[in-house]
C-alpha cells in the first residue's frame, strides 16, 4: 500500500462513521485539516492495523462477556479479591476528587455541564443541511439548483438575474437538504453575506469557461469569514470553450487548494444542463453534512433567521424564515427587530399550504404588517402583548440612541467652512424586497462617495410600489422615483406625467445603477483643460506711448488669437500668465494671425516684455466627464 488516501474514503473502506474516523485520528494525534484531507500510505496503514485491533478487540470483549454470562458461578469465588479491587478504585476516586477539589469546584461544574450539554446534543434529532449556492453573476447557481429541484425558476427571472434570495429544499439521495439561491451581482454582498451566516455549507459555483471573478472571490471571503465548509462547484463543463483545469488552477491564487493538487478543496466538475457530476457534487454534500452532525431541537423555542421580505401588492407582506430551532406553528407570535405578526398561513417552497415548520424548512409566513429586515433574527413569543411590548421596547432604545447621536454630532467648523458639495441629487427609491433595498441602499452609497461633487440624498426608501404620496414628496424635493421591480399603478403613472416628475423603474439592477450614474455625471461641473493654439517669437520691443509696451513678434506655429490666454516663458520660465489684450497686423487691430506672420501683441496688463521672450497663446476647453 504506496498509495494516499482521503479521509473519508478510507473510513468508507473500513464500514466506519466518517466522525468516528475523525475521532480517532484526533486521539492518535494526526493532523487534518477536513474530511477530504489526503493521509500518507503509512498512516492510513496504521489505521487499518488499529481499525482491526479494535474489530478484534470488540469481538473479545463480546466473547467473554458471553463467557461471564454463562459462568454466574464463578462470582462467588472471586467475591473477596473483587472486593479489594472495588475497595483500591474506590480510594482513587477520592484522591482524584480532592485534587479536583484543589484545582476549583467551578472548572469541574462547568465541563459537567459541558458533558451533559453535548449528550443532550447529541440525543437531539438531526436537521436538513442548509447550503447556500454563491458565485459570480451568470456562473449557473440558479440553474444548478433548478437541475437538482428539477423545476425551471432561471427562466422566471427578470433578466435571467436572481434578485433576491430564493430558499428551497431538495430531496437528495442522501436526505433532504436546504438550499439558499443567491445572486451574483456585486450589488448584492448584504445577501450573499446573510446567505453565508445562515449556512450550513457554502457552494461555490464557478463557470468554467469564465474561472475565477471579482463575486467568485467575495462569496469566498463571506463564506470563510462565516467558518463554513466551502465546496466548489466548477460548472458549464459541457460548453466547447470550457476549461475547468484552468479554474482548477486559479482556485489556488483564492487559497482553496483543490484535491488534486494536494490539497483538502472538495472540487466537483458539474453541468447545471446535462447534469454531469451532480450526482458527486450531492454525495459530497451529504458527506460534509455528516461530518457536521447537524441537530436541533424542534421543540426547543422557536428561533431562526429572516430570509428575504416582500410586499406583494395583493398578499401583503410576505416573510421567508428558516428556524434554526423549534417550530413554528399557524397562530403563533413572531417577533423579528422592530416589527412583529401573528403567523395566519405557512407556505413551503412548493407554494403550499404548511400547518407547521421545523428547524431548516424554509417557509414563507403570512402575517406581518411591516416588511422586517432580512437577516434578522427571528423568535416566537408567546402572545401579542409580549409581542408588542418587545418590539416597542426595541423601538424606543433605537430611537433613543438615534438622538443621542444627533446630540453628540452637532455642528463643526468644517460643517460650516468645509467644502461645500455642488449639488444634491435627490432619489426616492422603491424596491420589490428589503433585499433588493439593501442592495441598491450599498450601490447608490458607493456610487455618492465616489464624487466630491454630487450628494445622493434618499429622501425614501421602501419596499413597495410607488404611491402619490412619494409623488407629493418628489415635488417638494424636486426628486427622482426609482422603482426597482415593483410597478406603479397607472394613476401614479399618470399623475406623475401631469406633475413632470420623473417615475423610472426597473427590472434589472445594472440599469438602475447606470441611470444614477448618468445622472450623477449629469450634475457634475464641466472641467477645462489647456489647450495651446499657437506660439510667437518676441523679435523687438515697440513702446508706444499710450499703449505700453508692444511686442513685435513672429508667429512660429498655429495662431495667435486676440483675447485667447497667453504666458510668456523667458529663458524656458514663465513670468507672466493672462492674456492677449491688442493684437495688430502694421497700424490695423486684428483678431488672429498664423504661423509665419509677424504681429504686435500688447500682454494684458504687462509691460516688461523683452526680445527673445516666447509667447505660448491657449485657450481653456472643456473635458468631458469620464
Ligand atoms: N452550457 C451551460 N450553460 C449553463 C450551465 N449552467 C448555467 N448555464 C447558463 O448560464 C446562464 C446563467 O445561468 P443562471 O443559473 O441564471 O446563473 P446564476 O449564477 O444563477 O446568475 P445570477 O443569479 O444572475 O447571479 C443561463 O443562460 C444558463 O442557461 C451549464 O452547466 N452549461
Ligand atoms: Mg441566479
């Protein structure tokens, strides 16, 4: 036996529990960094001699277990020689319980309650994994979810971009396990981020014909910032043009070091359409789960996450949770920051209708007034005044801290010197769903502090469609009302028409976020730069008395214009800076002369012109903006 060999596969080999494998090499003290970790041929056979040992070891300890069993006689025999045995550990036990004693009663309290913790764990029911699906924009996450659910949400979507979160189960080979679509726009880290904390293990699907790009990299830093296990997923292996070694390779410039180059990076090829690899990738899954030992109580009280928020124009406010424990039941009291429900229907990812939902179930509640914010922690409480006192506790400790904020701030002298920005762009901005709000809330921020020049103001913003109310606050704000995936009714439509408030909305982030590019640029003031049209020679010095000083010059190349801007470089130095005031051609004023002419040029405002001066004429033209 040369040959490495992977964690997990050698405990397969050996009918063992991939945990249990991992226990023993923590308790032979060998070193490995997950369950894909690749053991030398040396160490593996060692194990196998200890797998075996301990197969036989078993085997005996049954036998004369059996032997006792059948010998109950020969206990009387041994009787005093147990005895005295019984007596010497007894002894022990109270030497050790003195030196217990010594090192402090509080250390041993606390790792028995450790102890009976991790029992208790243990004895709990097993939970479906979450793995949230993260990568770049168009890599195939939605599509690669879809082959696995077997539906086709990817063509649903505007634009073929998913929006906002998604939360689904599948059932898989190997149990059911739940998975979170997000998206791939930049605009979307706050997603991707919450997507990542509420995680079990993360996904990272990476097109192969594309490799590694700037979301591939930042879902990598969420997800190894949230401590999960990352798999990555290389996708589009059918495509011609795909080149999955190559993305294998760049894998290594992000510190996920594939299997195949050593190290302990689960990579799965896969395609989201003929299905290649899938299958792997499942197994996969499922092994890192079982490593993960995932439990949770479902009676414990209810606690769990918010997933995504909308407000839907004929149902309401519509709230997909995840409960991480507990369950949660129709009728009962969700409090989640500052806005709380009474859960009237429960509806799972298959849109139906569900009387409970235990930990790792997606579901989507009914009941909430307000849109609360995704990512949210979410608890049942156990009636509407426990409810209501909560939330309008949290309430008054934010607002509280709000104006002790303001209390603080007051005015500075840079407030009242600083420098002062151009203008103001004032935006109303609605959104399909808090994500989405969140989204476009980071981009639009971005965007402001990008230019000194421009303040973004968001006089509002929402999850919903526009109302006339938003047009009444546009008027007084002279502002512009972005709608992101909600549509405005017609008679906001109409009136915004009749008012000439600008009403845009979108389907597709990207555009959204050029609109306000080109209105920032919009706004920004014109720069100028120098352009040179022309030099001259000074050849002689004419004083004319009421005039001053007049250069007698000769036009080496281009123009020189009355009025245009000039500087006079002596010795290859600038002494002078303003502008053509006279310009003559023998006794006539002119207003240009070319190359190869000589000319009197009068410097506005300067005398102390001298032979051998050069005059440089430019004139200033604007730059447009980048
Ligand atoms: N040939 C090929 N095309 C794929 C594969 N997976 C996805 N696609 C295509 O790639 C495009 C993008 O797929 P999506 O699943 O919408 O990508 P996504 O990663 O969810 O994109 P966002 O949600 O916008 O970040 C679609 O046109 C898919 O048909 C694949 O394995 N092979
Ligand atoms: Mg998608």
């Amino acid at each position: 036996m040369a040959e490495k060999v992977r964690i997990y596969q050698l405990a397969k080999d050996l009918g063992l529990d991939t945990k249990d494998m991992l226990a023993l090499l923590d308790d032979i003290g060998i070193e490995y960094k997950s369950h894909a970790s690749s053991l030398e041929a040396d160490v593996a056979d060692t194990i196998r001699q200890l797998a075996a040992q301990e197969a036989q070891a078993r085997a005996a300890a049954q036998a004369s277990a059996e032997a006792v069993a059948a010998n109950g006689a020969v206990d009387a025999a041994t009787g005093p020689a147990a005895e005295q045995a019984a007596q010497a550990v007894a002894q022990t036990a109270q030497a050790a319980e003195q030196t217990a004693h010594a090192a402090g009663q509080t250390a041993q309290r606390a790792a028995e309650q450790a102890a009976a913790a991790q029992a208790a764990a243990a004895s709990l029911p097993q939970r479906a994994p979450v793995v949230t699906v993260m990568g770049h924009v168009d890599h195939g996450k939605t599509s690669l979810l879809d082959y696995i659910r077997k539906t086709r949400v990817a063509e649903r979507e505007a634009g073929g971009i998913t929006q906002h979160i998604g939360a689904y189960q599948a059932e898989t080979p190997s149990g059911v396990v739940t998975f979170l679509d997000t998206p791939g726009h930049e605009a979307f880290t706050a997603i991707r981020q919450r997507g990542a904390n509420a995680t079990d293990i993360a996904v990272i699907v990476v097109a192969a014909d594309d490799s590694i790009m700037p979301q591939t990299r930042e879902a990598i830093a969420h997800a190894k910032a949230a401590k999960v296990p990352i798999i990555v997923a290389i996708n589009k292996i059918d495509l011609p043009q795909a080149d999955p070694d190559k993305a294998m390779r760049d894998l290594m410039q992000v510190e996920l070091v594939p299997e195949a180059f050593g190290g302990d990076t689960v990579v799965v090829p896969v395609s989201a359409i003929t299905g290649q690899g899938v299958d792997d990738l499942l197994e996969m899954l499922s092994l890192v789960a079982e490593v993960e030992d995932l439990r949770a109580d479902p009676e414990a009280e209810a606690e769990g996450v918010v997933i995504e928020s909308v407000l839907d124009k004929r149902a309401g406010v519509l709230v997909t949770v995840l409960m991480q424990q507990g369950t949660v039941r129709v009728g009962d009291y969700l409090v989640c920051g500052e806005v709380w429900g009474k859960i009237r229907r429960l509806t799972d990812h298959t849109g139906a209708t569900v009387k409970d939902a235990g930990p790792s179930v997606p579901v989507q509640v009914l009941g909430f007034s307000e849109v609360p914010i995704a990512g949210e922690h979410v608890m049942a409480v156990s009636d509407e005044a426990s409810a209501k006192r909560i939330t309008s506790e949290r309430r008054s400790m934010r607002e509280e801290t709000e104006r002790a904020e303001i209390g603080r701030k007051g005015l500075t002298l840079a407030d009242l010197f600083g420098k002062k920005k151009v203008t103001t762009v004032n935006l109303i901005l609605r959104a399909d769903t808090q994500g989405s709000l969140e989204a476009l809330k980071g981009v639009l921020e971005k965007e402001a502090a990008a230019t000194d020049e421009v303040d973004l103001e968001l006089m509002l913003a929402e999850v919903g469609a526009p109302t006339e109310s938003d047009l009444l606050l546009a008027s007084t704000g002279d502002a512009t009302i972005l709608a992101f995936g909600v549509t405005p009714a017609a008679s906001v439509v109409k009136s915004a028409e009749r008012q000439k408030i600008p009403l845009k909305t979108y389907r597709i982030i990207y555009e959204l976020i050029e609109d306000v590019q080109r209105m920032i640029r919009g706004q920004i003031e014109p720069e100028y730069a120098e352009r040179v049209i022309g030099h001259a020679e000074v050849r002689m010095v004419i004083h004319v008395p009421r005039s001053g000083n007049i250069a007698g010059s000769y036009v080496t190349d281009g123009v020189v214009r009355r009025g245009a801007k000039a500087r006079l470089a002596r010795d290859g130095r600038e002494v002078y800076k303003g502008s053509i005031a006279q310009l003559r051609r023998f006794k006539d004023d002119v207003r240009e002369v070319a190359s190869g002419f000589e000319c009197g040029i009068n410097l506005q405002n300067y005398d102390n012109v001298q032979e051998g001066d050069v005059i440089e004429v430019y004139e200033m033209v604007e730059v447009p903006a980048a």
